[in-house]
C-alpha cells in the first residue's frame, strides 16, 4: 500500500504506517495542578501556624510561557493551572492556603515535594511506543500527537475499492421502479462499509447481464484501484455474470461457492494482481460475504488483523437457533442487542435471506461454526458488530 | 427544533421528526426465491414419476418487471430469482427439479402451494410502523425506505452547536508552541463529539481572557447556533471568564459546580433562550461534562431519550478501584476494554484530569455512584461509550 503524509487533525480514522514513538515528554515541562504559588519545599520545611514563613513574589506564571524564570531561595511566583514551573520551584501550595500582604506571601505549614505539580513525562514519555503499525487512529490519538507538537504524520493511502452493481433489472432512478425496475440500494450500504472500514468507495456503475460490458469496466478502472467488489450476478444461472466474468478471467486463485450461510454463492478471483470479491445479491448474503471476505481484505491492504468484525460483546441469547441445513458451513444470524433486568440480550433476527428490513433491525450477527446445530436459549454468545450498518 | 427534507441516501445518521410508517408492502408482490418455473400448485397435484405432467412454458420472469403475466390452467413460466411471481402462480420449482423439452415443461412431483415464494408483505408490511419519531437512521433504515420507493425524508436539521475555546495560552499554529503556547487541541475533539452525535460543529474561535470579547463573540454568532459550548476558562479564579462572563449574564438557570469527577468546575448557563455549557480545561474533564451535559443536551434536541452515553456493555473489571474523595459525587474512570479467556475485561486508566494520553487509551468509562466508595475487582460493570473518541 502507498503511503501519504496528513495533518494531524485529518489523521483520525487513517492507519498508521509505522510505529509511533514518542518525540517528547508530556507534559514537557513539570506543571501546576492548582491555582497558588510555586515554591521551593526547602524553603518551608519549618513553617507553622505559630512561625509563619514569608516569601517573596516575584512574578506570575500562566499557561502558554516557557519556564523562564528561576525562583531562588527566599521567593515564590503566583502560578495557574496549567502553567510551567518556575526553575527551583518543586511544589505549589493552594491560594487559599496563604496570605498575600503586598509582594509578601506567607505560608503556614510545610510542604510535600511534588505537591500539586504534574511530573514532566507523567503523561506520556519520550521514545515511549505510543501505537503500532497497522493502528487506526482515533481522533483523540491525533489530539495526543498534536499535544507533542506533532504536525503531519505518515498514513497508508485509503484502499481504493471499485463497485460493481451487476443487473439489467437496476436503476438509480425511483421513477423507474413504479415500472418494476429495482432500485440499486445494495451499492449504498456497501458504499458506507467501505468507507467506515477506511477504504474509499469507488462507484463503476451500474453493469448490465453482460459480460463483456462487465470485463470493459474492471479493464477501464483497473489501475484506479486496489480491490474489486461485484454485487449480485454471483449464482450459477446463465445471468449470473459476476461469476461467468470471474471464473474464466482470474489469474489466480479462483474461488465460487463459500461454506457460509447465507452468503453460500459468494466467492472470489483476481483480476491481474488485484482481488474481485463475489458479493451476492439477496441483502444478507451481501452482507455477510462482505463481512467474511472484503472487510477482512481491506484490513490486510492496511496491515490489521483480518478480523470478520469490527468489534464484539457478549450477549445471552433469548431463544434456541436451530440450523436445520448447512451443518458443516459457518451459519450467520443477525440479531438486536437489548437491554433487560441489568443484563445484555440478544434476539435473532429470522428472516429470507432477502430482507430488507433484517440489517435494519439489526446490531450485529451471532455464529454457529461448522458442526453446530444449535445454540441454546440462555447460551453466553459473541455478537459480532459490523463497522457500521 | 426545524426540520428538512433530504434524500433517502443522504438519511443515515439523521434523526426522524415524526413516525415512519410503511407506504408499501415489501416485497410489493410475491417473488421467486429460486432459479426455476413458476406453477399453479393445483396443476400438479396428480404429478409423479410415473405420471409427469407437462405444462407449457409461456414467457420467462426475470427481476425487473412488474407481473404483467397470467398463468392460465396448464401453463407455466421460467422464472429467476428476485422477479415477481406472474399472476395465478403461487409456487416455484426449481429448475435442477423439471425437465424442458422444447416449450414443454415436465413435472414429476406434486408441489406445496407458495414452495420457494418469497409473499408479498414478509419483509414488512404496508402501514406497520417501521421507526419512531428521535430514531436516528442507519444507512441499512436508508436502504429499507428506498426499497419502499421512498426518495426523500424529513428529519430534523443537524443541532448548531457553537463552541468558544477560551484562553490567552492558545494557538492554533504549532510554530507558537515552540515559545511555550499551548496548542487548540481540545477543540478538535469536541468537534468530533458533536459531528458524532448529529450535531454542526461551528467554531466561534479562540477567545482570549476577556469577558468582553467572549460577549461579543457570543451575541455575534446569537442567531446562527442553537447551543454554545465554552471550553475551559471555568474555574473560579478571576481568568475563568467562561464561568465570570456566564455567571453574570444568564438569562435563567445558572448551575456552576457539579458532584461529577472529573468535571467539577462543570457548569451551564442561558443566553436568552440558548443554552452555554462550560465544559472545564483539563481533558478529562472537558469529556466528561461534554458526556453528562452536553451529549444528553444534544440528545434532548433532537427528541432522543437525554442518555450520557452512545451505548455500552458489561465487562469484569480487572482491579478495585477506590474512590478516595468525592464520596458523594458521580465519579467517572475511563477505561480500556479487553477480551481474554472468552471474557470480556476492562482496566482503569488512572491518571491526572490533564492527561492526554488517557482518552487515547480509553474505550469507555465506568461510573461509581453516590455513595460507592469502590468497586471490587472481578464486578461485572458497565463500560459506557462515548459516541466517538
């Protein structure tokens, strides 16, 4: 993958390309917690009620000033949360636990070293490994970069990934549908997986049940891309051109028919050097071939773990899934995520595997691996999230 | 708060202003489920394989086209899948099952009425209501509407949310902080915050140490938002003009103080009709009023139920977490969420209200309530999630 360097403040979301050290302590300068005077403890040792110790002000110390300032014994400097320590200073005592009287600030007890100061390096120290390769950067990383004084930093480019709507019954225009046309819809919830998993969507229309018009368009935007993705025309019809296209093109591995269910007509080839993934046309088998096979591909071109989620939680499930058929595939259910007496439930989702509504109804999808023929009500099960829905 | 009208694709993540009710049924008519023939059942009750039965193939359906066909006694259609079953036919057999010879079709086995017929209405059914007024679409609700041939929806406008970035110290140019400034990183994150709950994010700039100029910047921008967030300057000192400005010219309640660690020098006020929170300086604090005031505050807005947090999960927590002070207060400790053993952890990110790192390293936070002065290691807790980090 290519690399690009970026503002900090537009690195949120992007993926670092190697690892971040630290360039400087956080924070850099030893800080006051509190609003008072900085002091040296020395000068303080025997300071009580009964012999007060005065100190004289010498100056004040906000935040956004270097430390240019050095308290010698016998002086204190008013300072604010947030700002730097004068040089000597060791401790800040609280405002309104001394006496002002002109320059004079007189203190009643002694102080602990370090008291009310925030270390120099507390936060984050020099030459400390703050993130790996292959992180995604949330934007509270690049406010910790920034927070360094780092301006810019080196991310891989966003996977560029080419969509193919396959089908002479689609269109974009609603028009068209009240005439029995279907309206490409697939293509915009893939659009948003794409981009929430970092890639960037490149839409290649809307491709007839041709494959001709099918390999003109993967040849015209070959070098635009990293990755194919066709939706729908991935069965074994004489329609099903995706994977006509695919299997007599592919360069290498070639792949037609997945032990997932639904998503069983899903599959892959490369086209020269670059993958084409077999999404299948009814919504769920969409999703879960992109889940199972694009989303981990795209992770890889950005050096993560290929999970087939983006993150999990552990839920307890409501009712019994049987899985009648399919035993020795990975069986999907989607389910929603509930909240009930304290606890996190989650309810699946049955449906065709044409439903519309199931992804919208939905939080994330439960798996029974290969000999699983059923999970049990009250079972503790992993519900995978998607990047986003 | 107004509303607007915006395409169905341009949808997610907006927020409905009125119950969404289903238009249609979806699918609007039966449809194939298979690649195959579509059949009145009653021609093929007699059928077996000593006694086929041959029907007369008269047209193919294929997606795309209304059903503009009726299957008369003794005739049948080739059909794919997703099209729209031809009127009179009520089952589908699929094509591996028949034998064609010429326009002849030959059944052998009888057929149950709606085998492999996805019925009209499954999905959803025409006047269910499908999304309550304050639900904020996913781009898998966007998708479902679309399917209805809904092309555009009225939902609320984004929130305006006005955020000032109060302090002498701060500069946006990362050259100044080389001579001790300290950088506007805060407002980045809170930006992200707003975007993330569906809300504007306007910047209404630094504004130095001046009560005035915070006034003037405020009654400037009075017409153009529909919150204000200060960030910082909150405290009690005579440079906290966010809380001195606030104090003197709220229009209703002023609440200045919260029992929330961090975040106690939170607070709010009213410019005329319009709400001001004062979100404190120190990042932890700043995240956490934003989380206990500002997000439900937004929530409110928007006619969503006034929650502190995007959603959240229960994990072990990995140590005791000891309260020391604040007994009585809401006390908020982030933390990083971990998976072992098929389990679920969370570990406390200590450390002071300034730092940086902590939100960086953070998924979540958890809560002591009232009262609670720890909570034990191996408690199962909730982790709550801001909606972004």
């Amino acid at each position: 993958m290519e690399k690009e360097r970026v503002h900090v403040f537009e690195s949120a979301e992007r993926v670092l390309c190697e690892p971040f050290i630290a360039p400087t302590d956080l924070p850099p300068y030893d800080s006051s917690h509190m609003d008072g005077f900085a002091v040296r403890s020395a000068d303080l040792q025997t300071a009580s009620l009964h012999s007060p110790i005065s100190l004289k002000n010498i100056a004040t110390c906000t935040p956004g000033q270097p430390p240019y300032l050095r308290l010698t014994p016998g002086t204190t400097a008013r300072i604010l949360t947030g700002a730097y320590l004068p040089e000597g200073a060791d401790a800040v005592v609280p405002q309104e636990e001394v006496t002002v009287e002109g320059d004079q600030v007189i203190f009643t007890s002694p102080v602990t070293p370090y008291q009310y100061v925030d270390l120099k390096g507390f936060d984050v120290k020099r030459g400390q490994t703050l993130f790996e390769e292959g992180h995604r950067l949330k934007m509270a990383d690049a406010v910790l970069l920034a927070s360094m004084g780092v301006g810019s930093i080196e991310v891989f480019v966003k996977p560029r990934v080419g969509v193919l709507a396959v089908g002479d019954e689609l269109t974009d225009d609603f028009g068209e549908t009240r005439r029995g046309k279907v309206l490409n819809t697939h293509t915009h919830l893939v659009k948003k997986l794409v981009q929430s998993c970092g890639g960037r969507f490149i839409f290649l229309g809307i491709i007839r049940d041709d494959p001709i018009a099918l390999q003109e368009t993967v040849q015209n935007h070959y070098n635009q891309v990293h990755m194919f993705l066709s939706i729908a025309g991935s069965s074994i019809s004489e329609k099903d051109v995706s994977s006509i296209f695919t299997s007599k093109q592919s360069t290498g591995a070639f792949v037609h028919g997945l032990k997932l269910q639904p998503g069983r007509v899903g599959g892959f080839g490369f086209i020269g050097e670059k993958p084409l993934i077999l999404l299948p046309g009814l919504i769920m088998s969409t999703l879960n071939v992109f889940m199972f096979l694009a989303y981990p591909a795209i992770r890889r071109l950005l050096h993560q773990q290929p999970l087939f989620y983006h993150h999990r939680l552990k839920a307890e499930l409501t009712e019994t899934v049987r899985f009648r058929k399919y035993h020795d595939f990975v069986k999907v259910v989607w389910v929603s995520v509930k909240e009930r007496d304290d606890k996190v439930f989650c309810v699946p989702n049955y449906g065709e595997s044409s439903g519309m509504s199931i992804p919208s109804r939905s939080d994330g999808f439960i798996i029974g691996m290969p000999g699983v023929k059923e999970i049990t009500e009250g079972s503790k099960v992993w519900v995978h999230y998607p990047p986003t829905l």
